[in-house]
C-alpha cells in the first residue's frame, strides 16, 4: 500500500463531495462540499496543498451498459481540467458507482439528519455528497490493499487538449 494522503472528489451538478484519507491510506473521512461553478477547481486545488495530498481520486459515474453518458462525460471533463491544474499530482478517474446510493442509506440508518424543511434538505445534500465521496474514496482504498494497484484510471494533464 502506498503511503501519502488521498483526497477524493465527488463532482454533482450542484456540489462536489470532499474526502481524504490518513497518511496510510486505511481510512477515509469526509472533508467538505465544495460548491459546484467558478472557483471549485482552485477550493480543491487549495485543499491538495493543505492535506499534503499525493493523489486525487474523482468519482466516475460509469453505466452498467459501458457507454459513457452525460454525467461520466462531465466527470471526465472536470478530472482533466484539475489534472491541469494539479499537474504534477496524480488525478485518477475511479468507478463510483452506487457510492451516492450507498452513503444515503448509511445515512438514512445511522444518526438524524436534523432541520426539517429547505435548510434541512440543503444540510443533507451536502452531507450526502460528502459521505459518497468517503464511500468512493474508502472502496478505492480497499481495492488498492487488496489488489496491491492503484485503482481506476489514470488522468494525464495533457489528456483532453486540442
């Protein structure tokens, strides 16, 4: 197993889930949700310095039929303009599947969700998004230690350009 801290992004339409692991990479925590539109790439980019991050993982909404859609299309989008912007640090497109489903239904078992209403609805949005991108990132752990690779594929900083 590698060494180093991983930081995990969630990118949505609205919002991008953060998480990040310990230095030796066995667990991962919830970070932030970082508002989806101007200034996203560079809050996460501020976080990589922060956390010594030595890869960034971005969740992949690959389909079931293997075709790329619009929301896998959008998560390659945003993987190759942080690989940009992070360059030289690794950014990896990772399987996500069901991670967002995954987290609502640790979430819905576990402790309340608080505020009822609109500010409540929000709250809740931007707790999802973060534990799915701590379910991503540990399920991305877990398969590195069991198969001793790193998981997913890799996002060249030059992938992308015309």
């Amino acid at each position: 197993m590698r060494h180093g801290v991983r930081l995990a992004v969630d990118p949505g339409n609205a919002r991008i889930g953060v998480a990040a692991s310990d230095p030796s990479g066995m667990l991962a925590s919830p970070v932030e949700t970082v508002p989806r539109g101007r200034g996203d790439s560079q809050r996460i980019a501020l976080l990589v310095v922060e956390k010594e991050a030595r890869e960034v993982i971005v969740g992949y909404p690959a389909s079931l039929s293997g075709k790329e859609g619009p929301a896998a299309r959008s998560a390659r989008e945003f993987a190759h303009s942080l690989a940009r912007l992070l360059d030289p640090v690794p950014v990896r497109l990772v399987d996500e599947r069901l991670t967002t489903v995954t987290a609502q239904g640790q979430l819905l078992a576990g402790a309340s969700f608080g505020k009822k209403g609109a500010q409540g609805g929000r709250a809740r949005r931007s707790v999802i998004d973060q534990a799915a991108a701590t379910v991503l990132l540990q399920s991305a752990l877990d398969q590195e230690r069991s198969t001793g690779h790193p998981p997913g594929e890799i996002v060249r900083a030059s992938q992308g350009d015309s």
